[in-house]
C-alpha cells in the first residue's frame, strides 16, 4: 500500500514537470510570435509612408499612407482657397478699377464759368499808338480769384449813362466762342473813338463808364473807367467797339 502511494506521488510529479516544460516551450513561442508581429507591424508602416501599394502587400494601411501621401486637405486649400482666387485678388482688382473709372468720369464733369459781373472786374484804357488818336484799348483783368466769362461786348458810354449814345459793336471782331478768364487773366476790345483831326462835334472825355453782359443781356452796375492822360477826344457819331478777345488780332480788330 505504502509503495503503491509512494509511485502515484512520483507518477503525479512526473506529469507536472512534463506540463511545466511544455508551457515554458509555448510562452517562448509566443513572445516571439508577438515580437514578430510587432516587427512585421512597425515595417508595415514605414514601408506604407513610402509607397501606399507595397503598404497593402504587406498588409499595412493604405488608407492612413493615401490619407498622408494625398494632402488633399493641404492641397486644396493652398491651390483653390481665398490666396489663388479668392478675397486678395478679387477684391484689389475690383476696388481699384471701380474707383479709378469712377474718379476719372466724374472729373470731366464740370460747372461752366459763370458771367463776369462788375465787381469781378478791372478796365483800364491805353491810347494806341497813332497821331492823332483814333483809337483806345480796353483791357479787362479779372479781379474775382476765380474764373468767369466775358460775354459780347463792353457798353461804353462816353457822357452821363442815362443819356450817352450807345457805342455800337463791329460784327467781324466777335470771337468764336466766349472769352473765360481765370483769374488774373486780361482780354481786350479795341474801340475807335473819332475819325481823326479836330472836329467841332469831338469832345474831351477824362473818365467814362463801361458795363458788362450777363447770359439775358446788360448786366447791372457800371465800372467808372479813367481816360489815359489828358484825356481822349470822343467823337460819339464815328465810336465803335470791337468784342472782347483774348488778343487783338490784325485785320478782325481793325476798324
């Protein structure tokens, strides 16, 4: 009996060293299994970084090495975002077009110059240079700091303005267009005042009265103008005026 229990206690031994050194053999195995794998995992990976087709051969993932090769999200926005077409090149375009075709069209626009009044002006008069003096020149010089037009003709009246003879105007001297005078500029009017020679209908003048045009005819108020030194003999029935010019000119102011 003794001996019998004896062999069951060695037989029970043997059993449990054969099970531990079959379970040591199977734990090797499969450290090395999951070391493997893990290699075989991380060389997946690196390899599919490079080249996505030999990434799914080895069984990585394709779609994390599309996902990082593709850049769509980085692409996209670099080539089709706001820089390449969007809010930079659109908006600088546009604005500097608009506002350069806007300023320009809208400088061509301007009001005209409006009729020189009395106020606005300065006549002086100068003997032309003859023996004996048939002529004078007016000279207008706006005085306003702004610019004006010079309508038709000066009126003259050598006497008293409520009973002077109206000075006609000569029909050749008219300019093509209005006379506009910025400011500080002169336009002139020749003006016949005899025929020459002493004739008893001349009479000295040593001031006169000059008056100006507005756009519906004569304008209102008079320039008080003095007579060029030791005043002028005036032949009411032979005076006449030429328009205003800018200059004289030979032949048109010639009268």
């Amino acid at each position: 009996m003794r001996n019998h229990r004896k062999n069951t206690v060695l037989a029970a031994a043997a059993i449990a060293a054969l099970s531990l050194g079959l379970t040591a053999c199977g734990g090797g195995d499969g450290a090395t299994g999951a070391k493997d794998a893990g290699s075989a995992g991380s060389a997946q990976v690196t390899v599919g970084t490079g080249d996505s087709a030999t990434a799914t051969a080895a069984g990585g993932t394709a779609d994390q090495t599309a996902t990082k090769n593709g850049s769509g999200s980085t692409d996209g926005s670099t080539s089709g975002g706001s820089t390449a077409g969007g809010s930079t090149g659109g908006s600088t375009g546009g604005s500097k077009a608009g506002s350069t075709s806007g300023s320009t069209s809208g400088g061509k626009s301007s009001a005209e110059a409006p009729a020189c009044a009395y106020g606005d002006i300065k006549v002086t008069a100068a003997k032309a240079d003859e023996v004996p003096t048939e002529h004078i020149v007016l000279t207008a010089t706006n005085t306003s700091g702004r610019s004006c037009t010079l309508l038709q003709y000066p009126l003259i009246a050598f006497g008293p303005i409520q009973t002077a003879k109206d000075v006609p105007a000569v029909a050749k001297s008219k300019p093509a267009a209005p006379i506009v005078l910025k400011a500080g500029e002169p336009a002139y009017a020749n003006v016949r005042i005899a025929l020459g020679g002493v004739h008893e209908d001349n009479k000295v003048v040593n001031e006169f009265n000059v008056n100006l045009f507005a756009a519906e005819g004569p304008a209102e108020g008079s320039i008080v103008v003095k007579a060029p030194a030791g005043g002028i003999a005036v032949d009411e029935a032979a005076a006449k005026t030429g328009y205003w010019t800018y200059e004289l000119r030979n032949g048109a102011d010639e009268f």
